[in-house]
C-alpha cells in the first residue's frame, strides 16, 4: 500500500491525487499548519491527520468553484465543499488533528447580508453561481438566504459515496454546515469533536441527508446551529429526488450549544425514518430534541425512538413543531404559516409514531415540551415515559417563546407542556390528544 506523509508547506491535493492514480493509499498529516484550497477526496484512501496538526482553508470565495450539489435541501450549483468526496467508497478519515474551515469571514460576510436585509446577488462569488440556477429569486431556505445566492460551502461533504468512517478528528469554524452526507451510505462517525461558534449562523455539526445505515458514536457537539441533523430534500425536489434517510443510530454523544441537540427536519420530503438515538447528554442546548417541519415540505418523519437522555438547562427539552419559519417567503407565510386548516397535498408534511423515554430535564429555561402540528395533519401517537423535567431558578427563565422561536404563533405562559393539534399522546401514562 502506498504511504505518503505531508510536511508544512507541501501540497495535500497532489497526494490525494498520487493516491487515487495507483488506487488508493494512506495519506499522513505531519504536525503543523497546512493551508489549503479545496481538496477533493479519491476512493481506497485513508486520510491521517495527526496530533498538532491542523488543516486550515483558504477563505477566498472565488477558490470554491461551483458543483452540483444540495443546498438547503434543494439540488443547485453551490460552491465546491472544502473537502468533497463525489461518488467514492472506502474512506477512512482520521487522528487526533484539526481540520479548521476559517470561517470567521464567512460568517461576517452572511451578517453583513442580514443587516441589509439583502435578498438578490451582488458580489462576483455569488453572480457566477446565479447564472447557473435559474431559479435562484424564488429560492426558500431555512435561513441561510438561498436567493443571494451566497451558498457557502460545508466543511466535509460526501456526495453519493460508501463505507466512510470518520474517527477523532476535531472539525471547526466551518463556513456552513460541517459535515454533510448526501445520498451516501454506511457510514460510521466516532469520537469526534465538532467545535463552531454559538453564533456562527448555519453550521450543523452534522447532516445526514438522503443517506442510510449511519451510526454516531461518542462525539462532542458544539456549534452554532443544529447538532445531529437528519435531513432528506425539501418540497417538491425533494419529492422528485425521492431518497429517504433511514436506519441511523445515535449514541453517547454529548452536546453543547445548539440550536437542537438531535434535529430531524426542517427537510423532509422524502421522509425519514427508523432512528434511535440514546444515552446522549445534553448542557445548554436550546432544544434537546427537535422534530420540525412546515407546509411544502412535504414527506413523514416515523418510527423514531428516543431514550435515555439527560439534559441540564435547555430551553426546551422535547420540541415537536410542523410551523418552522425561516425561509418562508413573503407570498407564502399566509398559507404555510396559516392556523386554519389547508388543503392536503403530497407537499403536506407528516409526523408519526415518536417513543420518548427516560429523559430527565433539569433546569428547564423556558417550557417543558412544545408539540404544535397542523390542522390538517395532526401529529400523531407520540409516546412520552418516564419524563422527569424541573425548572430552572426564576432569574434563569427566558419567556417562553424560546421553547420554539420558530414554530408559528402558538406561544403562551404555560412552561408545561404545550400541545397543538395533537392526536394520540400520552404523557407518563396520561393520554392529552
């Protein structure tokens, strides 16, 4: 088998390449700081990244070409992943090193949008990518503004690939999302660390889109968005795509700040289904478990299992909600956000059989479970045991909107639990819906 070993100042990809002409090989990060451009990875490789050292990007937007890609659920042209794998099987990343996406002038550029309240292209870096999606004006998103057409690239992508382990690398400052899965399989993620600023907007640590038989062992979450975040394609592309997540499992993670510890949604067209997630803790995260979907999503999440979990001061700690709001456009929010029922289309998301069991919440700060479906499209037969949750001091409350500042209208004083067009609930052996 081919060894190579990359000193400072010498070039990754030209190994990468090396390895991928006699098909495949170990690839050594010596200790030390390795800047880079993008690097596209090659099948039979494993990838080292040792102790001290660190992987560093380049963040000049014009170094990230377009690709085909998902962006917000959506397939388009984006710019090129810092590190990409298209289609290839039998990799392995791993080592105790750091992998760092420079994201710090990422994120002031997409602020810099915010507080223009700026929705349509204008530098160079998005232009290019406008005249390759047609489409771009009348993009929704889940708040990363699709129609800027500043489509930042995630940290690690895997588009269409197999048999990946990822095992104690350390990931962070990613520019967007961290680590992305589309359309991929059999992948194992271990002892890993995903390290993002709280206020660093969009970066999941992990989304697993379209892609089944994942397992997520022994990782710490930290970031500035959703945690473990299962995905599969947003309305109708989503719907035309047609790819299912399926079969993942989660276990002793721990997870810090984030928007929502175990997230599945806000993508769900194709479905997702057959989760267990367990023996996970959770410290300051907003919402421990977060379901979520809206109209023109479309797609089921079912059959998940949630259990044994601990969290200590989380806004919420089980969130279920079918009126998440970022990215509705403004022609939209009378119906997608409307509270009377609407008509029932293959669009019309659903959710279905959740098993929650064994959570102990302590020092709740704003409600104790927030579950909100649709008129027409009830959640339905959610089981909840053993849920054992206190409040935090009064000096520690946030009102109680934060539950879910997403989810539609539906906020009052009640820190208990909130349910909204609910049916089939149960509630430590008490039925509410």
């Amino acid at each position: 088998m081919l060894v190579i070993e990359v000193k400072e100042h010498e070039d990754i990809q030209a190994a990468i390449d090396q390895i991928g002409r006699v098909g495949g090989g170990h690839l050594i990060i010596k200790p030390g700081d390795h800047l880079t451009g993008p690097l596209e990875l090659v099948s039979n490789l494993e990838l080292t990244v040792q102790k001290g050292a660190v992987i560093k990007f380049k963040d000049d937007p014009m170094l990230y070409p377009p690709v085909w890609t998902r962006w917000e659920g959506i397939e388009c042209y984006a710019m090129h992943p810092l590190i990409y794998a298209n289609g290839k099987h039998h990799i392995k990343i791993d080592g105790d090193g750091v992998i760092d996406g420079s994201g710090s002038n990422w994120w002031k550029k997409f602020r810099e949008i915010e507080n223009e309240d700026r929705i349509l292209p204008r530098e160079k870096y998005e232009l290019r990518l406008a005249d390759l999606n047609a489409d771009y004006k009348t993009r929704t998103g889940g708040g990363g503004r699709p129609s800027t057409q500043y489509l930042r690239p995630p940290l690690v992508q895997f588009w269409k690939c197999r048999e990946i382990v990822i095992d104690g690398i350390t990931l962070k400052n990613s520019p967007f999302w961290t680590l992305h899965m589309v359309y991929s399989s059999q992948i194992t993620i271990k002892n890993m660390t995903f390290s993002n600023p709280a206020d660093a907007i969009n970066t999941d640590a992990m989304d697993i889109d379209s892609s089944e038989d994942v397992t997520v062992q022994h990782c710490l979450l930290d970031v500035g968005d959703d945690g473990v975040t299962l995905k599969s394609g947003s309305g109708k592309d989503g719907i035309r795509v047609n790819r299912p997540t399926r079969n993942v499992k989660v276990s002793d993670c721990k997870i810090l700040a984030s928007h929502g510890g175990i997230a599945i949604g806000s993508e769900t067209a194709a479905g997702i289904s057959d989760v267990e997630v367990s023996n996970c803790t959770f410290e300051g995260t907003r919402r421990g478990i977060r379901l979520k979907s809206r109209r023109t999503r479309g797609g089921t999440i079912k059959n998940i299992q949630l259990r044994d979990l601990k969290m200590n001061a989380c806004w919420c700690p089980i969130s279920l909600e079918q009126y998440f709001a970022p990215g509705v456009l403004p022609a939209e929010e009378a119906t997608v956000l409307s509270q009377d029922p609407q008509p029932v289309d293959e669009t019309t998301p659903h959710i279905k059989n959740i098993e929650i069991k064994n959570i102990t919440a302590t020092n709740v700060r704003a409600t104790a479970a927030f579950i909100v479906g649709l008129p027409e499209a009830n959640i339905e037969n959610v089981s909840i045991d053993n849920f054992d949750w206190s409040l935090a001091d009064e000096s520690e409350l946030l009102p109680t909107e934060r539950a879910e500042e997403t989810g539609g209208r539906f906020h009052n004083e009640d820190r208990d639990i909130k349910t909204i067009n609910v049916t089939n609930l149960s509630v430590n052996g008490e039925k509410l819906g």
